[in-house]
C-alpha cells in the first residue's frame, strides 16, 4: 500500500504540469486581459501595448509560461517601453508558491486573493453537501428498502424534479416562493441574498438565515446523484443471496442492514463522495451569483471573464490537487473497505 | 467476503422450454409494469416531437409576432405564446427533436466511455489503470467551460450544416454532443473501476480466468453485468444533464443558434417570466422531466431483468 | 425498520448540529476582520446599530460587478467610476441636465474667465481653498500634480494614461492654481480631464517605498478621500460600506452609510429590489421594469448616451450589397423597429435616429427611418436586386441577398433578430442570425474578433461616446484596424472622406454651439446614407426603492448629489 501511494504521488508531478501547461495554454484563448479592462469602451491601443508590456503579456506564450513557473526574479524587465530592460523581475513563480500577481486587481498577489476567498467558500459548501448526503443516504436506503412504493415513487419523481430544472431555475423558484411571496403573504420570509442585513449586522444568526436558500438550491440538486446511485447500490446489495440468507437465519433486519448490506453498497457511495469532495473548494458558480455570496466560484468566473491568468490559474491548480489527493484517499479507501482490493 | 458465491449465470428458475437470456431479460421487462410504462411514454414523446412535425411546419415553429407575445395557454396557443409571440407548442415539439437526441446520443457516448474505461482500468490494473485514471482526473480538472470558449472561438458560426430526417440541423448538434459526452464519462468510469476492483478477485472470475476465458468475455459478459444498476443511474442523470448543458453550451455561442428552440434553451429563456409567464417554462420543463423519468424506469426495468438477482417486482 | 429510522433522524440532527457550529465558527471567523478594518473602521456594524437601529440611515445599493480597485488610474470599471462623487472628488462633475458643476474647483473654466486659453491648448483651474481630505489635510494643487505624475509614471500599471499622455506639462504656481498645457487643443477636457484626485500626502511615501502605487494598500481602502463618504470596509466578492466622511467641506450627507452589496446575477439583483432589501439597483432590463413598479419600486431612465443599432459592414468581407446606399435605405424600413420598441421593450424607449442620440450632441431635426415595406422593396428592385431565381431572396449577378447578421446571446438581442429575419425576408432579405458570447463577439480584429475581421454583414451592439463628451474614434478612417494596426476601433471599416474631415473639424472645436452644428452635419451625413441604424435608445435603467427620496442621477456622474439623497420610513 505504501508503494503504491508513494507511486500514485510520484504520477501526480507529471499530471499537475501537464494538466498546468494545457491550462496555460486554454487561457490564452479565453479572450484578450486587456480588452476592455472590464470599462464598457475598448481599451486605447497605447495603453494596451503600454500593458501588454508592463504586464508582460507581449512575451511568447512559452516564455510566459516559464515565468509563471519559475518566476523572473533573476531576469530583467523592460517596463517603460525604451526597449532596455532595466528592472528587476519580482515573480517567484508556481514552484515558489508565488501564483503571481492579478491582472484584474494588478498588484495583488492572486494567492491572497484565492485564499481569502477558502473561509466562506467551505462555509457554504461542507454543510450543502453534508446535508445532501445525510438525506440522500436515509432517502436512498428507505428507496431501495420499499422499491415501488408509494414513498419511493414520490421521492423519484421529486429528485428528477431538481434534476430536470437548471440550477438558476431552482435558486430563483425558491427566492420568489421563500423571500418574495412569503413577504407578500406576512410570512417570515427568508432574505433573497447577502450574508447578513446590513441594517442589522453581522451576527452568527444572520449568516444562518442567509444560508438556507443558497443551501437548499445545491441540496435540491445534487440530491438526486447521490440518491439514485445510493438506492441503486442497495438495490444490488438487499437482493443477494447472502442477505436473504442471514435474513432468513433470522439476524434482525438492522443488523444486517448494517454490517453486510451498507459495507457492500460503500463502494459506489465512497467512490462518488470522492469525485464531489474536491469540487466543493471550486465552489458552486450560479448559487454563489444568485445569493450573492463570496465564494470561489463567483471570483473564477470573474476572473475568468477578464482573463486573469494568475488567478484562474491558481484556483484551477489548487482544483486539481484536491481533485489528485480526494482520488488517491477514495482508492486508499476502497481497500480498507474490501479486503480484497488490492493494487500491487 | 460471502459474496464470493454469487452465481456466474442465472438461477435454475428455468421453466418448461430452455429460454435464452435475451428472451428471458425480455419476459421479465415485459412483466415490469413501470419500466412498460417508461417505454410506453417514451415512445409518446418521440411521436411528438417527430411526428408533431407533420401537423405544424418549423417556420410555424419560428413565426414571430410581437403583438401577441407572452399570452397564456389559449385555444390558438394551446401552449401560449413567447417572448416574440412564437407558438410555444410547435416550439416545443422542434425543440424536442433536437433535445432528444442531443440527451440520448450524448448520454451513449458518455456511458459507453465510462464502461469500457472504467472496465479496463479496473480490470487490468497496473500501469493502464494508471495511465486511464490519470486522463480521468485531467478529464475532471480541466473545467468544461474552457473547452467550450476554445470551440465557440475557432467554430463559432463555421460549423456546416447536417440535414437528418429531412430536417436541417446545425452542425453544432454533434459538436454538443461529443463535448457532452466526452468530458462526463470519468464519475461513471470511476465507479465501474470501483466494480471491478471488488469483483475481479471473485471466485467466478477467477475461475472463469483458470478456464481460459478470454479477458475480454471476463470483462464484459462476466463481471459487467454485475454493474449494471450505477451504469442506469447515470445514463439516466446523463439525459436530463446533456438536454440542460445543451442551453448553456448554445448560450455561449457555440451550440444550436436562434431562433432554432430546444426545450434547454426555451426553459432558460424563461428565467425572468418564473412567476409572470409560468407556460414559458412549465411545458418544456414537463418534457425534461418526462423524459428523465421515463428513461429512469425503463433503465430499472432493464436492470432488473438483464440482473437475475434483482427482486422481482 | 422504525428504528432504522429513528436512528437515521438522530444521525441526521447531529449533522445538523455539526453542520450549525461549523456556520457559527465560520460566522466567527468572517466577523473577525470587520476589527481590524484599518483605523477608520468605526466599529459600527454590530454595537451601535444595536443600541440605536432606528436611528441610522443605511442606503443598500447592489452592484452587478465588483470593483477591481477603487483607486481611479487602476480601473476603467464603470461600477468604480461611478462611485466617485461618492467617496472621492473630481474637479467637477455633472448634473442631471449634463451641465458641469464646480467641485474641487471655484469655478468652471471658460475662455471668458481664461480658464481656457491659447484656442484650448491651456486649461488653468483654481481649487476652493476650503477643500480637504478626510483626516484633515488640506486638498491643494499638489495632490493634482501628483495626481498626473502617477498616472503618466511607467512605474504604475494604471488602466489609462488618456488624457495626461497629450498634456505638456502641469505647473502649479501657487497652492490653488493647476496649469494643464496640451500639444494641441484639447476639446474633451471637461468629460476627461482631472476627473478624480488621489492624496499626494498619503500615496507618495508609498510609491518612494515601493517604487510604484500597484500594491498601495489605498487602491482598496481609499482612506483618506475627499468625498462625503470615507469607505469603512470592503469585503472582497461580499459588499463595501461607506460612512460620513466627519471632514467632509461641503454639505453633510442625509444618509449615514452607503452599504453597497455584490450580486453578479441580474435576477438576484431583481429579488434583492423586490424584497426591499436593495434600494438601488442598475442595468435593470426592460422586461422587468413592470415587476419591480409593481413592487413599489421606481424606474429611472438616465441618458448616457448608449443606442442599440446595427453596425454596417464596409470591409472587403462586406456582402457586395451593402456598399449600395439604396439596399440600406431599404433595411432601415424594411424592419419595424417601431414595434420592437413597442412591443418587445414594453414602449419604454424609442428607435434612435442617429448614432449621438441621448447626448448633448443628438440633432434635432432628423426623424428615424419610417416602417415602409413597400418603399423597401421598390429601392431594392431600383438597385437591381430581384429574385430572379424564385427561391424567394432577391439576388443579383448570380449572388444571393443573404446577409450575416450577429450579436451576443442576451434574450432581448436574439428576440429582435428573430423579428428582424423574418420581417426582412418579406421584403427578400434573408439574415442569417448568430449568437455569441460576449468576449467573443467584441474581439478586435487581431484576436479575430467576427464583427472586426467582417465575418459578419451587420453587428448589432450597443455603444456609446465617452460620455457626456462625443465619442468619435470608432467612426475614423484611421482607425480602420489592419494587420499593422490590429486594435483599431473602426470595426465596420466604413471611410467616408467628407464624413472624416468632419470628424477632424469638431476635434478642434472648443465653442460648443460650433461643435454642435458640425455634429449636426455628421448626424446628417450618417442618417441618410444609413451607415448606422439606430434600433432602440438604451439609457442606462436605475431601481430606486420608494423609500429613497432626493435621488437625481446623471449620465456622466450618477451619484453627483448623494449628499441630498435621503429615506423615508
């Protein structure tokens, strides 16, 4: 097992600069930083070619990308236009954990940038998907236990509900119902977005209230790819042999529910929390418009939008290693789960 | 592990004359009442959006006029009408041609990748399980939305033009297609891979492999079978998610163009008439869910009867 | 089974709970910075509207973008811009009738008080000597000095050196006095120059220690500032809060903070005004203006000089028709914009007539191109366009009269080509329609953008001059982009020589009666000969809550009397 983590890391320094230079790459193509610099009017040609220089976005791609590996704190740069390069490089580049500094708010360092963004991103997320997997679980396992019932047809047909509605359709649905008819009708009504009343102040209170919309949208979605794979898997697991056959030797349903039917449905449940977890640090981009709040996937899509290198670029890699850590933790996982997996 | 017994080919439960298995998975489906019912519905709604066609033309479909625009569902407009005045029935019945059979094909695509990767990874292990996991992981981290702004940028009104069934479809139907389905195989990849870790250590397997079989039958007659129920599941999610992405992709400027409707680009034009226009979403929105619903129950059905150890409904 | 249950709800309630400690940890640690908001961050947010909630009054606005810096040579943001009058201070802004008000300055510069002089070459201002920062420091011609030396250093990434880069030199003989000479004359000043100032005393420690302002600390927190209001706090991708500035020289504000709040969604913009937890919101679309009246909100309609139209194609890409003045003349009446506006934009706005309407340059006396099928048809016939084939487009010389048409993916753009396409192909003009995404449909022709490079025959977009001041660059023969010269703003690659020397003429034209009547030529020009067309006037459209009251906006300086806006309970 140890050999094969160390293996398994030892692939991922490849894969992340592999996966870094087909990013880099994309961006380029993600239209032009200095376009618009996000006025309404486009930008002067002098002062595009004045920042194209000062920002270092009239270098070749390769060139660039080398900076932004490694930095150009050992080179000299040329900023006022003369043709000299007389100043020093400042960037330490990926590999000194220096993601560089924004295009967008030039002058920050896109690691603070990111990083003050974690807090309330994990704020929203780990409770959304918490509670999505805590219904789901109980729903999926009461699903499979009463197939074709009553109850299950309803939940069925509730969680294709969520699935066949666009994320903003469900966010919106639940604004209008929660915050504007429950207004209109004298019912406490939730507030539409933000994370507190700015004439009431930040309170611990607040900050729950202005959570249960945003929440329940992403539960409401990603509801249904838990709880069909989950009633799925018990589905499989129930109807073999051995269950019926520890059924019929008379151990109390819970028991057997419990140790042999759950163990054995974990793999496909295990493997889909492992593909979700990482995901939650890139946040959820339309939640976050709608309820107006500060998490990672409203600052990438706008720095996406302005195509800020740095910055997209280090939210994408911090995607990438959780996405490489949560893959190798859900493999580590299978074999502590089923003795018999086994990968050497 | 008990599992290890579970039976290679189905139980003895053989009646009178010796069926084969796809007669047998047939009988079983047949007796499926929800999965009937699926198919029964699916089979309505392919009558309606190909058959539809020959009651109402495609410039019907595309007829603008904004004196009667947003009207509620009337006898002229059983459906009402849009933001331009369009006929939303006839919009829908357009639109159903093209979502269909982005859902479908991009759902095949999507499950067919993960099968056969998720299959060989899992089974063959070593340096090809490496190799396929880590595209997989690339797969997942390059975001889609790149992807999309590359294509909309070097395609982006260059795609020609395809004529299916008499009827001229943009290119980009394909292209939407493939996007789909070629970046959402790695969850169902993943999880077939988990499968067949657990199973290729089974004594059937290993017994099949001590015969002689050749791997190719272990993988896909043997132990996939046994994975049946996610691969459902997920061509299920499949559907509902390729005919929503398809509104998104075309939003960015790279799918199915106006005025062309599909029911994704007709249930997101609705976004600001949630409450002052409920017919503008309500209707493509039914067909989203009946199609999702449908194809659900017929996957049970299928589950249920191509895996003998299924309960009986 | 019930057991099963049972202990699944009491699995569930401790996820709950957990889930609830993480939220009020989390609740921690997001309140945590509001104390060590720098100096200036009056501790208000929680203590005193605790003691006294009824007493505060605390304007929401939202805003659909955040600002990348607050700091005026960084951002070309207009959601930055605009808060100028309300923390900082310009010279002079603008009021609702787009006359210029004196601010920083005692009064106007004009040729009769020889503010202006040598035919606009030298602009002369003379500050107030009551002005100052909000720690106490007194505004002089110091911080104007620094204020172009900053903008022009090479040292700073700033997003525009426009207009400092034109100018000569800046002296400043005494504490109240800015001499701004120019190369040649410069006609714009009044909409462009020292449109904001930036705190000499505060900033230049910063730029000796740093060698540049791009990591000043200020660029985010603007304290010290000039305006009314002083900024409290800014929490990145959440809100900013602006209280009373206490040193403020001119009239107290009525409102005790501004708390403006980021909502990137324009239907989370809409909830936030219905529910009234917003007071003021922008870029309001015409389809939900009835809702928000309907909620008790108010729908102003400010010029900014902004029209919808369609820009004509002149390249060598162009379709061989459109070089004809007859086949335009023809699309101008062969689509009804009139029930575009009627009907689609709800009768809210009207079609523009000319490419400057909604400015002080829009002439009087042009009326848009009427609604006229049959006319349309009988210019197309005169041009030599008919069907000649029976395929129901005209063509002409074996070439079909199909025309590409494109604009972005926004519902109300595709809904007008949807109407246009088939009005148009009543009268044999078959428009073929795109959608894009908005990056890449306003491309430059070096990155290869359709409109630039003429992929399309006729792009529809919105567009405006610097604002309230006559925008012409796009319309100049030089600057038709090529090869050399890839970022030239004359996407449609139109060259009319009559309509350049116009162009060059009102560029030196200080007296604005005379600028005026030579854009009445201008406007003349470009209406008959249909080189723009005009679809619908596109005023920017502003939420204001009922209980906001004295609210004036204007185009160039939205918030240039918020000291008087007030609310009302």
């Amino acid at each position: 097992m140890g050999r094969y983590v160390i293996r398994r890391l030892l692939q991922a320094i490849p894969l992340l600069f592999i996966i870094s230079i087909i990013l880099f790459v994309l961006m380029q193509n993600m239209g032009d930083p200095l376009a618009t610099l996000g006025g309404r009017q486009p930008t002067r040609s002098e002062d595009r070619a004045r920042l194209a220089r000062q920002l270092g976005l009239d270098k070749p791609l390769y060139t660039q990308y080398f900076y932004w590996l490694v930095g150009n704190d050992w080179t000299m740069i040329d900023v006022d236009g003369d043709g000299v390069a007389e100043t020093e490089g400042r960037r330490k580049g990926v590999l000194r954990g220096d993601f560089g500094t924004s295009l967008v708010s030039r002058g920050r360092s896109a690691t603070e940038i990111i990083f003050e963004r974690i807090p309330n991103t994990l704020l929203l997320m780990i409770p959304a998907e918490l509670i999505t997997i805590v219904i789901a679980l109980v729903i999926g396992i009461y699903s499979a236990l009463r197939q074709y019932s009553a109850i299950d047809n309803v939940v069925t047909t509730i969680s294709f509900v969520g699935l066949a509605m666009p994320i903003f359709f469900v966010a919106l649905g639940l604004v209008y119902v929660f915050a504007i008819l429950f207004q209109r009708w004298g019912l406490p009504s939730l507030p539409a977005n933000g994370m507190f009343d700015p004439r009431i102040g930040r309170s611990p209170g607040q900050l729950l209230i202005h959570m249960i919309l945003p929440i329940t949208t992403i539960a409401f979605i990603s509801f249904a790819g838990y709880s069909r794979y989950i009633r799925s898997a018990m589905l499989e697991v129930i109807s073999q042999d051995y269950i019926r056959t520890a059924r019929a030797k008379g151990l109390s349903s819970r028991y057997v529910l419990y140790t042999h039917a759950l163990k054995n449905a974990a793999l496909p449940i295990v493997t889909l929390i492992g593909l979700n977890l990482p995901f939650l640090l890139a946040g959820a981009v339309v939640t976050e418009s709608i309820f107006a709040w500060p998490g990672m996937g409203r600052l990438f899509l706008d720095h996406l939008g302005r195509s800020d290198t740095p910055v997209v670029m280090g939210i994408l890699l911090l995607t990438a290693i959780a996405v490489i850590v949560f893959q190798l933790l859900t493999d580590i996982t299978y074999a502590l789960l089923d003795p018999r997996i086994r990968y050497d | 592990m008990a599992q290890g017994t579970l039976p290679l080919k189905p139980p003895a439960e053989v009646e009178a004359p010796p069926l084969t298995l796809g007669q047998m998975a047939w009988r079983r489906f047949r007796r499926h009442k929800l999965a009937m019912a699926g198919s029964v519905v699916m089979i309505l709604l392919l009558v309606y959006a190909f058959g539809g066609a020959f009651f109402l033309s495609e410039e019907y479909a595309n007829f603008t006029d904004t004196s009667i625009r947003l009207i509620g569902p009337t006898a002229g407009h059983l459906f009402g009408t849009d933001t331009v005045g369009r006929d939303i029935l006839a919009r829908t019945i357009y639109g159903g041609q093209i979502s269909l059979l982005i859902g479908l094909a991009a759902a095949i695509v999507q499950v067919i990748l993960g099968i056969v990767i998720g299959a060989f990874s899992g089974y063959y292990g070593g340096w090809i399980d490496s190799v396929l996991m880590r595209f997989a992981e690339a797969i997942m981290i390059v975001p889609t939305l790149f992807l999309l702004l590359v294509m909309a940028k070097f395609f982006g009104g260059q795609i020609p033009e395809l004529t299916i069934l008499g009827r001229t479809f943009s290119g980009s139907v394909v292209v939407i297609i493939l996007i789909i389905g070629l970046t959402s195989w790695p969850r169902l990849a993943r999880i077939v891979r988990a499968e067949f870790l657990a199973l290729k250590e089974n004594e059937f397997v290993v017994a099949a492999r001590a015969i002689g079989t050749r791997p190719l039958e272990i993988i896909f007659r043997h132990i996939l079978p046994n994975t049946i129920a996610p691969i459902v599941v997920t061509a299920t999610l499949g559907v509902a998610n390729a005919i929503l992405a398809e509104a998104y992709i075309s939003f960015l400027g790279l799918g199915v163009q106006p005025p062309t409707a599909t029911w994704g680009n007709m249930i997101t034009g609705a976004t600001n008439y949630i409450e002052s226009a409920w017919w503008l979403w309500f209707f493509p929105g039914l067909l989203i869910l009946f199609t999702v619903l449908s194809i659900n129950f017929i996957g049970d059905g299928l589950r249920d009867a191509l895996d003998p150890r299924s309960r009986p409904s | 089974m019930k057991k099963l249950l049972r202990q699944m709800t009491v699995l569930f309630a401790i996820f709950v709970l957990i889930s609830t400690g993480l939220i009020a940890c989390g609740g921690g640690e997001v309140a945590a910075p509001e104390g060590e908001g720098g100096p200036e961050a009056v501790d208000s947010g929680g203590e005193e509207t605790a003691v006294e909630p009824a007493e505060r009054k605390v304007a929401t606005f939202v805003f659909t973008q955040e600002w990348d810096s607050l700091n005026p040579i960084y951002t070309n943001m207009w959601f930055s811009t605009i808060t100028t009058q309300i923390w900082n201070a310009a010279a002079w802004d603008f009021d609702a009738e787009n006359n210029l008000r004196p601010v920083l300055v005692s009064e106007i510069p004009t040729m009769e008080n020889g503010g202006l002089s040598d035919e606009g070459r030298v602009i002369t201002i003379n500050l107030r000597d009551d002005i100052m920062w909000s720690d106490g420091e007194p505004i002089t011609a110091e911080d104007f000095l620094f204020t172009y030396e900053m903008t022009i250093n090479p040292s700073n990434t700033v997003g525009s050196t426009y207009p400092y880069d034109l100018i000569e030199s800046v002296e400043i003989p005494d504490e109240q006095t800015v001499i701004a000479t120019f190369a040649d004359p410069f006609v714009p000043w009044a909409a462009t120059l020292w449109t904001y100032v930036l705190p000499e005393h505060t900033l230049r420690p910063v730029f000796d220690a740093e060698g540049t302002l791009d990591t000043a600390e200020w660029n985010r927190n603007p304290v010290p500032s000039a305006g009314p209001f002083v900024m409290a706090e800014w929490e990145s991708g959440s809100f900013a809060r602006f209280e009373q500035n206490p040193s403020y020289y001119g009239d107290t504000p009525n409102l005790d903070e501004i708390f403006i709040r980021f909502v990137p969604d324009d239907a989370g913009q809409i909830a936030a005004l219905r529910t009234g937890e917003a007071d003021l919101g922008t870029f309001i679309s015409y389809s939900d203006v009835p809702t928000l009246q309907d909620a008790g909100v108010n729908i102003a309609s400010v010029p900014s000089g902004y029209n919808e139209g369609w820009f004509i194609h002149f390249g060598e890409n162009a379709h061989p028709a459109l070089s004809d003045v007859k086949v335009r003349q023809a699309i101008a009446m062969g689509f009804d914009r009139f029930a575009i506006n009627e009907d689609l934009l709800l009768g809210l706005t009207e079609p523009a007539v000319t490419f400057w309407d909604n400015s002080p340059y829009a002439p009087a006396d042009l009326e848009a191109w009427p609604y006229d099928p049959e006319m349309a048809n009988a210019l197309l016939d005169e041009a030599g366009w008919v069907d000649s084939n029976g395929d129901g487009v005209r063509d002409k010389d074996g070439v079909e009269l199909v025309l590409v048409h494109g604009t972005t993916t926004r519902e109300v753009r595709a809904d007008t080509q949807a109407v246009a396409q088939q009005q148009l192909a009543e009268i044999g003009i078959k428009l073929d329609i795109q959608g894009f995404d908005s990056s890449v449909f306003f491309a430059s022709y070096g990155e290869g953008g359709p409109c630039a490079t003429g992929e399309l025959d006729i792009c529809e977009m919105s567009n405006s001059p610097s604002f309230p001041d006559p925008n012409t660059s796009r319309w100049l023969c030089s600057e038709i982009p090529n090869d050399e010269a890839p970022d030239g703003n004359n996407d449609q690659w139109l060259c009319d020589e009559e309509l350049d020397a116009l162009f060059q003429q009102q560029s030196t034209q200080v007296d604005f009666a005379e600028r005026q009547a030579t854009f009445d030529e201008i406007s003349r020009i470009m209406y008959e000969n249909v080189y723009w067309l005009g679809i619908w006037r596109d005023p920017d459209i502003w939420a204001l809550s009922g209980r906001l009251t004295d609210t004036e906006l204007s185009g160039a300086t939205p918030f240039y009397n918020i000291v008087n806006w007030d609310i009302a309970e």
